[in-house]
C-alpha cells in the first residue's frame, strides 16, 4: 500500500491505495473552509498552522495500514509553501522511520488521476483542468508525457468564481453559490462579454470578465444595494460567459486533436453547468467525456496516491532528506513541464 498526503492549500488529506489494484482503502479530507470564510480566501499561515493539527489527527486513522506499507507519496509542488512544508515534513519522518521510498508528486497530476482513482488508467487523454490557481487543456500520453495546449494568461475559472461571488458580498468558497444562484437567474441579464471571442490566440483569459462584472455590480449600487434577483442574473450571466469562452477555446483544439477520451479535472469541475455544456460538445466531437467523482474533484489525498501508484511502478522516488517545495517560477506557476 501507499500512503498519499496532500496539504498544498486549506485542506488536510491522507489516504492509503492498494498498489495491486488501485483500490482506495482509506481517505480522509478535513476542510478549512469556515475557518478562511471570514477573511474572504485562504489565509496562509492560518492554514499552515491548522495542518500541523489536522495532518496528525488523520494520521492516527492509518495505525491499522502502516505495517503494509510499501512507500509514502506527497504533494511538493505547485501550492502555498507554508502549508506544503507541513506534508513533506510528514512524509520525510513516515519514509525514514519505515525505511521505505519517497514519492514527491505534482498537485495538478494528482488532479489529472483523480480520474482514475479505483480504476485502470485511460490514456492517450485530453484533459481541461480548471481550479482554483490553473485552467489549462493537457494532452496526457503517459505518467510522465504530459502536453499543455493551452493555458490561462491571467485568472483562472476558479478565482474568477471566488472572486465575482466576494464582489458581490457573498462568503468564501464562492463557485458553489454562484452556481447555485445562476440556477434562480436569467443568463441574458447581462450581456458580458466572452473573453478572446474574436481572437485566434488558443489561450484563457478572465480578467476582463471580471472586469465588467464588477462595473456592473457597480451599476447596481454596489454589493449592499444588490436584490437577490440581482444577484443571481449576474450570477447566471457571469456563468454563461464562462462557459462560452471555455468551449469556445476547446473547440479550436478537438478540430486539431484526434484523442477520443476528454475529461473534466480540478475543483471547480464539479460545476454540472459546465459538465452539461461538454457533454454536447463530446457528444458534436465523437468525443469521451471523463469526469471525477464529486468528492474527488477538490483537492484530496486520494488523487495523489492514485497517480503515486504509477509513479511506484516506474520507481520515481526521490532521497527523503533531498526534497523540498519546488520554487522554480515555471513549477510555481503550475507547468506541467
């Protein structure tokens, strides 16, 4: 078995994967969420602070796995480097102490397997990635052959939700309430623009969405004059710009790509809106679609002990007192390369 350890933002997560055959024997996941809520995001250090308490308390769960295990895997890289360096300094003692080998695993693979958690690995695979830090669309060959094709030159999917939700008053995380709201809102209200519509750049861009939703918000009175109808137009609208502009850009790819199997990965894949709207697209395209469990689309440990079972089979371990969070501007920025 190994066990997986994942802290690269607000949540604490440990699990164990039978390397056999990919079963998920154990996973636990506690969220920081309410405790980051009243400073409208995460909160580094706050955070840091609550995984050198939760990262232990989960691990007293594994006691009746520890003895079978065949190696340790965590999360170094890309994330907040206060709250990695609690999951590596964990990672580092469970290695030593068991004498076993070190996997260091990138978050946004981790992501990418999350698709596969429990089951065979399906590749070759175009893969969109939207999340809190990252939109980009990878062509996946292999463990370690990973393409990307197009990436955000600015916000990602997942900021832009946080970010319009907390211009609008409403609470931290903001996705799930603006998905919810646009659910009650005319999508029409606002005519915002699609980002790049008229641009033959394969790229994501999100900043000038935002830009105008706020001059909107504005236009209303600011946050603390908005109606509940207000709300959830902007909602709505705000969506339905996103999803344009996503599949918009997607489409540009499937005419160059020929894979046949294409997922949807990262946290804020769990919008059905934006599920719904690549479902049509796939089933246009002759296309697959692939997409995680609902509770597998946040960060998790589980994600990473999946792709660390690969990892063990091609032995890509690194020396226990040799790792460390990845720094490199490229690595920082989220590169799969």
């Amino acid at each position: 078995m190994i066990l997986s350890i994942e802290s690269s933002c607000d949540d604490s997560s440990i699990a164990i994967t039978k390397i056999e055959n990919n079963e998920l024997i154990f996973h636990k996941k506690i969220s920081q969420e309410k405790k980051h809520a009243c400073y409208g995001g995460v909160v580094p250090e706050l955070a840091s602070r609550l995984h050198a308490i939760d990262l232990p308390n989960i691990l007293e769960d594994t006691k009746p796995y520890l003895d079978e295990l065949k190696a340790v895997a965590v999360t170094n890289q890309p994330g907040l480097s206060v709250t990695l360096l609690e999951g590596i300094a964990m990672a580092k003692t469970i290695a030593v102490s068991k004498n076993i080998p070190l996997l260091p695993i990138h978050h946004l693979k981790g992501h990418i397997y999350s698709l596969f958690i429990g089951e065979k690995q399906i590749l070759p695979l175009l893969v969109l990635l939207i999340s809190g830090g990252h939109t980009q669309i990878i062509r996946v060959e292999g463990l370690e052959k990973m393409t990307i094709l197009a990436t955000s030159i600015d916000d990602s999917v997942g900021e832009s939700f946080d970010k319009t939700a907390k211009m609008m008053g409403l609470a931290y995380p903001g996705g799930p309430l603006i998905e919810q709201l646009a659910l009650k809102g005319d999508e029409n209200a606002f005519d915002f623009p699609v980002p790049l519509r008229n641009s033959k750049l394969i790229a994501f861009s999100l900043s000038g969405l935002k830009n105008a939703v706020r001059l909107a918000i504005e236009s209303l009175g600011g946050a603390d004059e908005m109606s509940e109808q207000n709300q959830c137009d902007i909602s709505a609208s705000f969506q339905k710009a996103i999803r344009l502009h996503l599949i918009q850009k997607s489409k540009k790819i499937f005419e160059k790509e020929k894979i046949k199997d294409f997922a949807i990965v990262g946290g804020a894949s769990a919008n059905l809106y934006i599920r719904g709207a690549y479902e049509e697209l796939c089933k246009q395209y002759g296309k697959t679609l692939h997409t995680a469990p609902l509770e597998f689309c946040s960060d998790n440990a589980a994600m990473i002990g999946r792709y660390a079972v690969e990892a063990y089979k091609e032995e890509l371990f690194i020396d226990p007192y040799e790792i460390d969070v990845v720094r490199t501007k490229k690595q920082q920025a989220g590169m799969l390369l």
